[in-house]
C-alpha cells in the first residue's frame, strides 16, 4: 500500500532525493540536457524525460516541482571546474582557449536552447551562468592571478580585465557571424592573434 506522506506535496523549495542514488539522479540530468541540445527548451517535458529514463512522472515531479526546476538542476549538475597550470601565462591562455573550443559545440547549443527561455525565467538564468559562464571566467582569472604573480604582465595592465570578455565574446559570437562554432584551432589562433599581443606576449 502507498504511503499518504509519498504523495504529499514538499514544503517550498525542499525535494525529496533519498529514494533516488547519484547515479540515477545524473541520467536524469543527462537526458535533459541532451533534449535541450537537441529539440530546445519549449520541447522538453517531464513526460518525454520520464519516457527517455524509463521512469514514472510522479518521481519527477517528487524531486523537481516543475520543469524550470529540473533543467535548472541538471544545468547545475553541468557545471565543471578545470586546473590549467603549465607555469606559463601564454600557454596556459592557448591551453584554456583549446578547452574551451572542445566544449564549445555543447555549451552553444544550450545557450540557443535557453537564451529565449532563461530571460523569463531568473532561476534558470542564474543556473545557465553557473553551469556555463562562471566557471570559465573563474578560471581565466585564476590564470592571469598567477601569470602576475610570475611577472609575466603587469597588475594594472589595461588589457587583463578583458580576457574574458575577449574568450567568451568570441566563443558565443562566431556561430551567429559565421555560422560556425569556435573550436579549438580557431580559438588559439584568435589568443594567438589578439590576446597576447595585447598582453605583450608571444
């Protein structure tokens, strides 16, 4: 026999996860994720993300109340951290621009999939920018934190703000200029052309 307390409704912002492992959770995730990249927001739906992982709607909906909720979390689950450190500030900036470039055919996907969605919706635009914005701005910043400590470039060197404008403005823009993705050539070719000789680097 079902439980009444199964079925009852979670406080606000409290979800039930006990019932469901790690393992589980993130094949969720990944199905959302790859329903996004494919079909865009509007055509994910609890119902075709239960179907893909064999599943039943109300496990869904006992985890995440709504489908903002669900993709917010798997966005989240998304997020990823690297470690570039080759004790060089112009080769650890090719080495973050060929990082990103092998990720970038994904995570622009998701940014088209969102955009329209993610302006409605603030809890889904503050997933979208962790899962795919901050992460690679904190780890630019990390990289020019330590190419100053090396004395590789000055602190108040005018271009070292712009580094992430520069990286990510060119990762998210040439599909739409070019109707090509930045991958891993282009984007060193671009450090290579533009960032370091700003930075007075080679």
């Amino acid at each position: 026999m079902t439980s009444q307390a199964a079925d009852r409704p979670e406080p606000s912002g409290v979800t039930r996860r006990s019932k469901i492992t790690p393992e589980r959770e993130q094949e969720f995730y990944d199905a959302v994720l790859e329903q996004l990249g494919e079909c865009g927001y509007d055509s994910v739906t609890m119902e075709g993300v239960a179907a893909s992982t064999r599943c039943s709607k109300s496990t869904l909906y006992r985890q995440w109340k709504t489908k903002p909720q669900l993709v917010a979390a798997a966005l989240r689950s998304h997020r990823r951290t690297r470690c570039i450190d080759t004790g060089s500030l112009a080769e650890d900036l090719r080495e973050a621009a060929r990082a990103a470039g092998e990720l970038s055919g994904r995570d622009t996907k998701l940014l088209q999939a969102l955009a329209h969605a993610a302006g409605q919706d603030p809890e889904l635009q503050r997933a979208l920018r962790e899962a795919l914005v901050e992460p690679e701005i904190a780890s630019l910043k990390e990289i020019i934190r330590r190419g100053v400590e090396r004395g590789e470039v000055p602190a108040d060197h005018p271009a070292l703000e712009y580094i992430p404008a520069q990286l990510l403005g060119v990762l998210r823009v040439r599909p739409v200029l070019e109707g090509e993705r930045a991958d891993p050539d282009y984007l060193v070719r671009f450090v290579e052309a533009a960032v370091l000789p700003a930075l007075g680097l080679t």
